[in-house]
C-alpha cells in the first residue's frame, strides 16, 4: 500500500512537472513565429495543447482541486520567471561578454510574453478546468473524449485571443494579430484531437496501481 500510494504521488509530481516545462518553454520560446502549411504561428503551439490535456487528465481522476493546484504552482513559477527575467536583464555586463545586446532583445520580449502568458494562463486553464467539470458532471463519465475537446477548444480560443492581443499588439498591427488567432487556434484544435489517445491513456495510467 505505501509503495502503491508513493508511485501515485510519483506521477502527479512527473505531471506537473511536463506541465510546468511545457508552460516555461512556451513563455522563454514564444516569442517566434514560424510559417506552417502558409499559416503563421508561434512555436509554443507545440507546447500549450500539453497542458490542456494535462490539466484533463487530472481533473478526471482527481478532480477539480487538484487539477487547479497545478494550475497555482504554475503561475507561481511564471511570477518567479518573470523577476528573475528583471534581476537578469537589469544588471550590468562584464566587459568581456559581447552578447548583452542580443540577450536584452531576446529576453525583454520574453518579459511582455511572460505577463501576457500569465493573464491568459490564469483564465484559460481555470476555464478548461471548470468547462470540463461541467460536462462530467452534465454526461457523467463517458465520452472523455467530447469533454476534453469541447473544454479544450473553448478554453484554448479564450488564451489564444488575450495571449495575442497581450504579447504582440501594436497601434495598427490588428488584422495581423487576428490572421495569427484563428489560424492558431485551429491549430491547437487539432493538436487537442491528435492527443486525444494521450488523454485516455494517461488517464489510464494515472489510474493504475
């Protein structure tokens, strides 16, 4: 029993802790934009669709409690990135290091994307979790799949939007950012079905003794 209860712990801190990387990567990394299939993104698509389904995974075997104490310890590690971003960009450099310039353009962005990341961070995945709790509770526990989409696509369209907005807006920059949303979201909507399988099988997993 204790074993079994240790290995259980064993996976939620692994959880969180793919959880918390996936978010960080996004926040240090987003800031680029790429070109797929003549749709422009930025290349935290292929990190936030992780937590959604995380955050799912949770919910369905422990609840919505516990899925938001990932979503508290994450913002928490944002807040503390997001100081440390300051301390790092703020201090003098020595007279040898010749890459100041470059790492005051790279990571100051990465600051706007951090406070945007953490807005929407804070909304979205709360959504998710409470729009996932609502259609359990509405259909009881069949159609994982239906409930980890729908609450996957609603809430991803709500972070998308005000991270947009947030990170990259600019006086007359508008209908660029609107070609970036809804590519983008549509994007994450089919990473959300891709992972899918993922989400039963982590379910599963979760579950095992």
């Amino acid at each position: 029993m204790k074993y079994s209860l240790l290995f259980k712990d064993y996976k939620l801190e692994l959880l969180l802790g793919i959880y918390i990387t996936a978010i960080l990567a996004a926040e240090l990394m987003g800031s680029k934009i790429f070109t797929l299939f003549g749709v422009n993104a930025s290349v935290a698509i292929f990190a936030f669709p992780i937590t959604f389904t995380i955050n799912d995974i949770v919910a369905e075997v422990y609840g919505k409690e516990r899925a938001i104490s990932f979503i508290r310890i994450t913002t928490i590690m944002l807040v503390l990135l997001f100081g440390f971003s300051l301390l790092a960009t703020s201090l003098p450099p020595a007279a040898r290091y010749s890459d100041h310039q470059a790492y005051i353009t790279v990571f100051s962005k990465s600051q706007r994307i951090i406070v945007a990341s953490l807005v929407a961070f804070w909304v979205a995945e709360r959504f998710d979790v409470f729009i996932y709790q609502k259609i359990k509770s509405r259909f009881g526990g069949k159609g994982l799949w239906f409930r980890n989409n729908l609450s996957n696509f609603i809430s991803q369209f709500f972070d998308t939007s005000l991270f947009m907005f947030l990170a990259f807006y600019n006086p007359g920059n508008e209908l660029f950012l609107l070609s970036l949303i809804w590519p983008y979201w549509l994007l994450k909507c089919g990473a959300s079905v891709i992972e899918t399988p993922f989400a039963y099988w982590g379910v599963r997993w979760l579950r095992e003794k």
